[in-house]
C-alpha cells in the first residue's frame, strides 16, 4: 500500500492510502472490505475534488495492476478493458470512419499529458462531469458498458456502415473544456442519425427529439442546424464562470452545422 499526496489549495495536503490489487476478484474484495474506498483510473478526476468542494476518498483502489484492463480487442465489436488511455484509444481507432466520434473525442479532450492518463472507464464513470467529451461520442457510437459489480470492465463498441463526428467549440484552440459538443452518426442509405450532447446540460445525453425530427428531412448542414434551433427550448444548460448557459444555447446550432458539414 502507497500514499497519494493530494495538494488541497484551499486548506493544505492531504493523503489517501493507495491499495493495489493485481485481479477483478481483490478489487472487489477490497470494496466489500472498505465500502468508503473508491477505485481510480487515471485519476484525473479523483485528484481535483478538492476544488470541486469534495473531499479526497480516505482509500483508493488502484485498478492499474489489475491484470488485463488495458486491453484492446479488435473484432466486431472493438472491445476496449476500462483503463485503456485516451491517447491509446485514438491511436487504435485512426482510420475507423464509423467510430471518428470517439477517436475525435480523445484527440481534442484535454491536453496530451493528461490524454496519456484519463481512461475510458474513469471517463464513463465521472457522471457529474458536464463536459466530457468521452460520453457524448460513446452515446452516439451506441456503446456498450460491461460491469463486474460497480467497476467498469469493458467498453464495446459495434462496427457499422454509419460515419461520425465530434464537433466541439472552445474559446481558444484547445486543452480547455468545450463550450459545447455534438457527437453524431450517421447512416447515409437509410438517413438514420444518433445525436449525444455534451457541456450544455449537467450529464450529457443522447437528444432524441431532434434525431426524430433530423430524420424525417434529407440531412444538410442548414437543415440539421434549423431543427436544432427549433429544439433549443427543451433543454436545461449549464451556466459556468465566463460561460452563461444561454450562450451555449445560441453555439449550438452552429455546432450541429460544422458537425453535419463535416460528415457529408
Ligand atoms: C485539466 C483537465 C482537463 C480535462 N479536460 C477534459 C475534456 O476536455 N474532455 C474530457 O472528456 N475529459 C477531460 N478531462 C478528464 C475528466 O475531467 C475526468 O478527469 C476523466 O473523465 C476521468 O478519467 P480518469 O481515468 O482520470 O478517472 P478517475 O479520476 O480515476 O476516476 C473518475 C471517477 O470514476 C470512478 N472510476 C474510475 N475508473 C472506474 C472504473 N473502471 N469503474 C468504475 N468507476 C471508476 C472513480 O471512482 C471516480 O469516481 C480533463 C481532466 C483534467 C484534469
């Protein structure tokens, strides 16, 4: 067992016991042991909570020796173990134009010291991160998430005909959150699209009213951002320091429009 030294800005360091199990099965008898414990990826997330106001966990579960989470298989479905990086998921991913959401998503997410240490699994974890960029792309690209009680195995994800895209707007050319995102894909014989959001409401969510109404029109950049203006009234945005939540509502069909022109 190891210490993490966390720095606390507001009231000065504090320290976690680090616990490193090497199988699914000690992870998950170190957490019947301390239910208080919580298990880290990356720790990206974890190691900010101090200035999100929350405290640091006494105990942390390291999953990074635990023998085969940071494996890729590539098949159909590409399978993903929880601790895969970003930066390995994308490198794995180049050239796969229906699964582009996701590999976009990873690319920009950010910066690249971090990318080589956020996972997919903390990612998909992190529910009350408003912008990530991870889920929206996994929300579109239909993703499955594998469990073994509450940690995150796997990530799979199904091969397809469709394309897709991350489109996301930031004040300054990156390594800082999204303004707001759209992951979107998109099926051309039959028009079907999936449409995810992320950085505009509190979680991000796939949006199906505007799929339904994307689909019942032939798909241009015009027309997508029209439906999505018409739509804007359903949702519930955010509002952070420098970012009203009303201007994430006025980006946003901006957003659908690059992201539209980018696929077709
Ligand atoms: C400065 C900065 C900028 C960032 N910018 C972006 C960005 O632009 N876009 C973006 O998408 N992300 C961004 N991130 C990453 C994001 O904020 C989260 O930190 C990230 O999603 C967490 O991944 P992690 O592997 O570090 O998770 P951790 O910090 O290890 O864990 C996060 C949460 O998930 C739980 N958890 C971790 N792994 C598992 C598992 N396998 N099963 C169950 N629960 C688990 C933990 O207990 C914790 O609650 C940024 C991070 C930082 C530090």
């Amino acid at each position: 067992m190891n210490a993490l030294v966390f720095q606390n800005f507001i009231s000065g360091p504090r320290q976690s016991r680090v616990h490193t199990p090497r199988t699914l099965r000690e992870v998950n008898e170190l957490q019947r042991a301390m239910p208080h414990a919580a298990v880290i990826g990356g720790a990206t997330w974890i190691m900010r909570a101090p200035l999100r106001g929350t405290p640091i966990p006494a105990d942390v579960i390291a999953l990074s020796g635990v023998a085969g989470l940071d494996e890729i298989k590539i098949s159909d479905p590409i399978t993903f173990g929880s601790m895969v990086t970003l930066e390995s998921a994308a490198r794995i991913l180049k050239g796969l134009s229906d699964l582009a959401a996701l590999r976009e998503a990873c690319v920009h997410a950010a910066t690249p010291p971090l990318r080589r240490m956020i996972t997919l699994g903390g990612s998909v974890a992190a529910a009350d991160f408003h912008a990530s960029d991870i889920v929206p792309a996994l929300l579109c690209l239909d993703a499955e998430i594998i469990s073994e009680e509450s940690v995150i195995t796997e990530i799979r994800l199904p091969r397809s005909q469709w394309v897709s895209c991350h489109e996301r707007l930031t004040w300054r050319s990156g390594g800082e959150y999204s303004v707001a995102s759209i992951s979107l894909s998109y099926d051309p014989p039959t028009g079907r699209v999936r449409v995810a959001l992320g950085s505009i409401e509190s979680t991000p969510r796939r949006w199906t009213s505007v799929e339904q109404a994307m689909m019942a029109e032939s798909l241009t950049p015009h027309t997508a951002a029209r439906v999505v203006h018409a739509h804007l009234a359903e949702l519930e945005p955010v509002t952070s320091p420098g970012i009203p939540g009303s201007y994430r509502l006025e980006v946003l069909p901006t957003v659908m429009e690059r992201a539209v022109r980018r696929l077709l």
